[in-house]
C-alpha cells in the first residue's frame, strides 16, 4: 500500500479545501459546487483470487442553473478521476476505470423544464435515486442514467415517471443501451410517495423493460413510539419477472425485509429481517451497463443477501459520539441461511461491517469529512468468496456561487 501517495493526496485536499470560501447561493439563482473525493479500497480474498488495492483522486463540478421566466434551466455534473494506486490485478475496484487508470466523466447534463409550479421535467443524462432505477454515489463517482424524469409535487407526497434508454458504470465513460442477447430496450416507470397525517409514508414504483423483464417495489414506514424511544417500523417488498429473454427460463422472484429501529437521543438499534422467494436469486439490475442497487436495509458493503430462497438477519447500532461532535460510529452483522445453490439447499453466509466517519464541525474545512469503511465476508465456499474489504474516503464540497 503506498501510504505515502494517499496520505499526500489528503494532505493536498486538506489544504485546498481550507483556501475555498463558504459562499451561499448567488442572488442571479446560479448554484455551483466543487467537491473533491478521495476513495482507497483495499480488498483482499482469501480463496486464491488476486487481491485488489486501488486509490483515486476525484474533482468534481456541479452546476445548477436558474429557471430562466421560471420554466426553463440546466445542470451538468462533470466528474475527473486521478490514479493514485493501481494494484487491482484482474479484479475491477469500481475506483479507477477497467484498464486501471483515471478517467473523465460528464455525469450529468440535462434540461429542466417547469411548465407548472409543482411539475418539472428533467431531459438528458441524470443521477437517479428511486428504488428501481438509481445511481448510488457511493464510489469515487456515480453512475449516471439517460432519459427523461418528471415529477409532480403535492402537498403529502409526489409523483414521478421515467423513460431511459442508456445507462453508464460509475467508473465507465460512455453510455450503453440496455441491452440483451443483442436486443436493445428501453425502461419505462411510474412511481409515487405519500405520507398520512398519521406519520405513516409509502413509496410505490413499477418498472418494465418492454416485453423482457418487470420490476414492482412496495414500502410502508410507519414512526410511534415506544416509552422514551422512538420506534421506526418498516416494511419492504419487491417483485422481478420475465418471459424467460433475459434469464433463459421464465424467472419470477420476490424479497421481503421488514425492519425495526429503535433509538433514543445518539444511540439507534436495528434488527432487520430479510427472505427471497420464486424460482431463482433476485436480481435488480436492468442489464447492459445499468448499475441499480438495491434500496433496502439487507444490502450492505458487499453482499445483498439475494441469493435463492436465502432468508436473513441482521443486527445494527449506531452511535454518534457526544465528547466529539460530528463522529459516528456503526457497526452491524448480518447472517443468512437457507440458500439454495448447485451442491444444496442450505448454504449460508455473513458479513459483518464497521464504520466510522467524522465530519468538521468548525474551522476553514467545515463539511470535510473522513469515513473509513470495513467489511469481512465469509459463508460457504460455493456461496460466496470469503472478502476483507477496507475502504478510505475523504469528501469535500464547496459552493463557490
């Protein structure tokens, strides 16, 4: 591990972030913000498949135009990714591009169109963050969809549809057709929040990929409480199908996770329970370079917890320190059985994970952040590859106008 590249890279963001002054929204409706990331992963499999250890740089530049006659505007998000470790050997990191070096993106670059006060229409390439259809930026940078994405917002809730016909890897360039056996395809969506008087909010989505594959996500959140400690209940469940295109047999799965938090000023437990039923493994992903993760409490750093028949558990604390304002601790393990795979029906699985981020709360850098993430993976070697997995992410942004 060249400790040295790294930690003169942070030094590097350290400093330049503390030279970038604090500056509100500009008065002309302009919003532009620069940010910096620093992603080192360290993954090391102990089943004889090469290691991989990869460390990038990120600079970012975002920009959100005003509504010109308040109808119409436009945002881009470009993305440079530098190589500062490259010792991936044949296993991609998602930290630098598949060859192994940095990389430029346009993550984002469309048009927004506001034809009523609670309408606005999005045209081009986007981040989306919906059930069926997201780019999680939980990498150096993200993935990215093309399309077109409308939302209609009310006074308890909203609804949206979705049209895309490309997508991109977070650590990818170009955009892909989605795409199978040779079959190009497009992905429509509707989908709708609400939430009662009661506190209790749903979220509904369905997704179809013309006449290859459906998707239909359910959820019900309902907060009360339970003595002195407020009490979040959650209910998940998703439903995949196809006509046997995309999986070479008909294919129709479904998972169920139902969570409980419990938590009281800094501290939070959570126990969720997860299963998956129907004819195989669920599988989210829309094909082609579509990177879709899944939106539930049974996904962690690196499992889903997805397989066939697989039923699950997990345990969960967090803790936000009080002597250290801005430090938060998380631990969590997750164990599974009941998978069903070539050699039987009763594989198993766990993952544990620890994390620990800290934030400034004051001084020339206020907002950085430093966030380490450690994972441990193990189960049946049928199953799954036994995994440590270390991640090292230091994050900055700044509004310059």
């Amino acid at each position: 591990m060249k400790l040295k590249q790294l930690s003169v890279a942070v030094m590097a963001l350290t400093a330049l972030s503390g030279t970038q002054a604090m500056a509100a929204e500009g008065d002309n409706g302009w919003n532009v913000d620069l940010g910096f990331r620093t992603f080192y992963m360290n993954r090391d499999f102990d089943q004889g498949i090469p290691d991989t250890i990869a460390a990038g740089q990120a600079i970012r530049l975002d920009v959100d135009s005003p509504m010109w006659n308040d109808t119409i505007g436009f945002g881009l998000g470009a993305v440079h990714v530098a190589e500062l470790i490259d010792e991936k050997t044949v296993n991609s990191s998602d930290v630098l591009n598949p060859e192994g070096d940095g990389y430029t993106t346009l993550e984002q670059a469309y048009i927004k169109f506001k034809p009523l006060d609670n309408l606005q229409i999005n045209a081009g390439r986007m981040v989306l963050m919906t059930p069926l259809l997201n780019d999680l930026t939980s990498r150096i940078s993200a993935p990215s969809t093309q399309g077109v994405h409308a939302t209609a917002s009310f006074e308890n809730g909203s609804v949206y549809a979705i049209y895309s016909d490309e997508a991109s890897m977070n650590n990818q360039e170009g955009f892909v057709p989605y795409a199978v056996n040779g079959e190009e395809y497009e992905i429509v969506s509707l989908g709708g929040t609400y939430k009662f008087a009661n506190g209790l909010s749903t979220h509904l989505q369905y997704a179809v990929a013309d006449d290859y594959q459906k998707q239909s996500y359910i959820n019900v959140a309902y907060p009360t409480q339970l003595g002195d400690y407020d009490l979040m209940l959650d209910l998940t469940h998703m439903r995949g199908e196809d006509d046997g295109a995309l999986y070479g047999s008909d294919y129709d799965s479904h998972l169920t996770g139902l969570t409980a938090r419990l938590s009281q000023g800094n501290l939070a437990y959570t126990l969720a329970y997860q299963t998956i039923g129907g004819s195989a493994g669920y599988d989210q992903k829309w094909g082609g370079d579509d990177n879709t993760q899944f939106f539930t409490w049974g996904a962690v750093q690196l499992l889903d917890f997805n397989a066939k028949d697989e039923q699950s558990l997990q345990a969960r604390i967090d803790y936000d320190v009080p002597s250290v304002p801005g430090l938060h601790l998380m631990a969590r393990h997750t164990e599974s059985w009941d998978i069903d795979y070539s050699g039987g029906d009763d594989g198993q699985r766990r993952e544990t994970n620890v994390d620990v981020k800290y934030t400034l709360q004051e001084g020339a850098a206020k907002g950085l952040s430093m966030r380490l993430r450690v994972a441990k993976a193990d189960g049946d070697a049928a199953v799954v590859p036994r995994i440590n997995d270390i991640r090292f992410i230091v994050d900055y942004k700044t509004n310059l106008f």
